[in-house]
C-alpha cells in the first residue's frame, strides 16, 4: 500500500488518545487469533465463526483491507479447521490422543510414514493387519494438514455411510468434505446405495473434488472385488493415487514394543 496513504489514514494514535482520554480500555480477547498483518489483539465480543466475524485492535482493516481480508482467511482456516477435526473425534475417543502422540517407527511402516510426509493432496490408501497404525498415521497426517489450515473430515466408513443415507432420506444435510479421512474401509454391509456412494466418493476424488485418505485391512484389489460391478473402476482410481502398506505388530493384541524411532 501506498506509504503516504497509510500516513495519512493512521488512526492509531488518535484513537490511543481518545482512548486515554475518556479513560477506556478496550477489552480484548486472548483466545481469538490476532491481527495476520500487525499482530494487534482481537477484541472481545466475537466468536471468529465466519472469516468476518472478529475485530482488532487496530487499523489494519481500514489501512490494507485486501490484504487483510486475505490474510484474515487464512488465518480463520488454521484457527477452524482444528476445531472441525476434533469435533469429529468426539465420536471417536480413543482416536483423540492420536493427534499428538508421536509414531513408533520400524521397518514395517517407513514407507507409509515417509508417503504421509510427502502428502500434499489426492487419493492415499493405506493398508495393513489390525493393530498396525493406520488410523494412527491417517490422523497425524490428518493434524498437520489442519495446522496449516486445510480442512480434514474424519469418518469410518459406517458412519459416512449413515450420513449419506440420512441425507438421501431427507433427514440430514448432506457433508461437503475438502479432504476426507475413511476410516476401517470395507467393514461395512453392502447394498446398491452404499456401492453407489463409495464409487461416488472415489470418483470425485480421483476426479480432483475432494482429498481422500482411506484406511483398510484390505489390499486395494480385496477392497475393489468386494465391490462388484463398480470394483474394477474403484480399484483403477486407487492404484491412480498412492497406495502404502503398512506392517507390524499388532499393538492392540500385544501393547507398544520398544521404539525405533519417533515421527
């Protein structure tokens, strides 16, 4: 922005001086996120629930409104899209800890971490035995994405299922996902709806739609065959983004093994 423009529409110090005139203060919020370009607090009185629903303490606004407004949206997705996630966990309690507790790292599962690491969007299928740390992993790829203010959905598959069902029904409003995490894939009864829904699911991000991180006993063309007549085109979307197996003990048969590494 033009320097001299914001000389002449600095508000601060006038604003200060009204301030200690009438001997006010203006209460702030500490929970909000502050000002994304000075660094100001955010006042009190606002839930930040929509990108324009919060005020600073200071003239950002006024002075460099584009850039605010953009750097206002980004900082709304990194302050909402962790509150989503762990809504979601809420139906999922013992996947909460999840999100922070670091991975054993061995053999059996360096290549699925290191293809995490390296996710930047599409279609990534992991699978394993029970036990081995898939969710485990999804969800801590899951935190770092929301961290950066990408917006991740977490559902089993039954429960996306459900959803997809009430909706259809007219019973329930029908989820938009950015990115999807769809947990214990092929554990759910069949029907032509649900065969309908999850080839729609595939489809759409294969097509670039949304982001989708699935996670699976079974091997891609086990999940695929178990499909029917959509399994063949369920399987090419897969095999199209990254497909990782993951190996190891089954630590909720036998308790966490000592430790290679942490990720």
């Amino acid at each position: 922005m033009d320097t001299h423009r914001r000389a002449v529409l600095n508000l601060a110090p006038l604003l200060e001086a009204a301030k200690v005139k009438r001997g006010q203060e203006i209460p702030t919020d500490p929970t909000l996120p502050p000002c994304p370009l000075c660094g100001a607090a955010a006042l009190a009185g606002y839930t930040f629930a929509r990108p324009g629903q919060i005020e600073h303490d200071c003239d950002c606004s006024y002075l460099e409104p584009e850039h605010y407004q953009a750097a206002l949206l980004k900082s709304w997705r990194r302050y909402t899209a962790p509150k989503l996630l762990a809504k979601d966990l809420e139906g999922y309690p013992r996947y909460r800890c999840y999100l922070e507790k670091p991975l054993d790292v061995h053999a059996g599962n360096r290549a699925a971490i290191e293809a995490a690491r390296a996710y930047r969007g599409g279609l990534l299928y992991l699978w394993g035995p029970p036990g081995v740390g898939k969710t485990h992993l999804a969800l801590r790829l899951a935190g770092r994405l929301v961290g950066e203010g990408r917006f991740v959905r977490f559902r089993s598959e039954l429960d996306f299922l459900a959803e997809e069902r009430l909706a259809a029904a007219g019973e329930g409003v029908l989820p938009q996902y950015e990115r999807l995490v769809l947990d214990d894939g092929g554990k759910t009864r069949l029907t032509p709806f649900t065969l309908e829904r999850l080839y729609a699911l595939v489809e759409r991000s294969s097509a670039g739609g949304c982001d989708l991180i699935i996670t699976s006993n079974l091997s891609p063309e086990a999940y695929a065959a178990r499909l029917g007549e959509v399994g063949e085109a369920v399987l090419s979307r897969i095999q199209g983004g990254v497909v990782v197996e993951v190996q190891g003990p089954d630590r909720r048969a036998r308790g966490p093994s000592a430790p290679e590494g942490r990720a």
